[in-house]
C-alpha cells in the first residue's frame, strides 16, 4: 500500500483570456487545496486507489455563454472522495470501474 498526501496553493482561471488580458496583475484568485490518498494492490492483478480531496477558491469564474463572457460568483469550496478499481484481464486488456462522489458548498 502506498499512502500520498499532497497540500498545495495555486491559482484558478476558468478563462485565461482575462489573466492575458490584465496580464495576471490582481486578478487571479488563490486556491488552496488538500488531498490524501492511497494505492493497494491485494493480488497481482488487482490495483485499487482511492482519494479524499478538498479545494477552497477565492473566487469563482462562471462563463455566460450567451454573452461570452465570464463573470465572478464569489468564494468556492469543494470536498469529494474518489474511488478505483483496475483489473488486468489479460497482457494487454483491463477492466477498469471508478466512481466518484463531489459536494461543492458555498
């Protein structure tokens, strides 16, 4: 079993034309992020992983497709849990099953 944990900070963009435009001067907003994690392997052909995850952003972009433009919706926060099963059917073929479960939250 491997356990991975990883914790970042990062920036968002839904549109980059915006950054481009103000040339990233004050305009994206942070992210802040966790995730941990882990992959088993119980028998040789069998891999199962699985992720609990979590991301604040500072603001959310959401594009108006009619006006093709991208407006601000404010503060953003996510948490959800990942789930995978891998199994080698044959030297070059695998079954693969994942699901996925996401609950965002304002």
């Amino acid at each position: 079993m491997v356990l991975k944990d990883r914790n970042w900070i990062g920036f968002h963009s839904n549109d980059t034309r915006v950054v481009v435009k103000q040339e990233g001067e004050k305009i994206l907003p942070r992210a802040y992020g966790a995730a941990i994690g882990f992959i088993y392997k119980p028998i040789p052909k069998l891999a199962v992983n699985s992720a609990l995850w979590y991301l604040f952003s500072e603001q959310e972009f959401v594009y108006v497709g009619d006006a093709g433009i991208v407006e601000p919706s404010g503060k953003s926060q996510r948490f959800g849990a990942d789930l995978g099963l891998r199994y080698q059917l044959n030297k070059w073929f695998y079954a693969d099953i994942e699901a996925t479960y996401t609950r965002p939250f304002h």
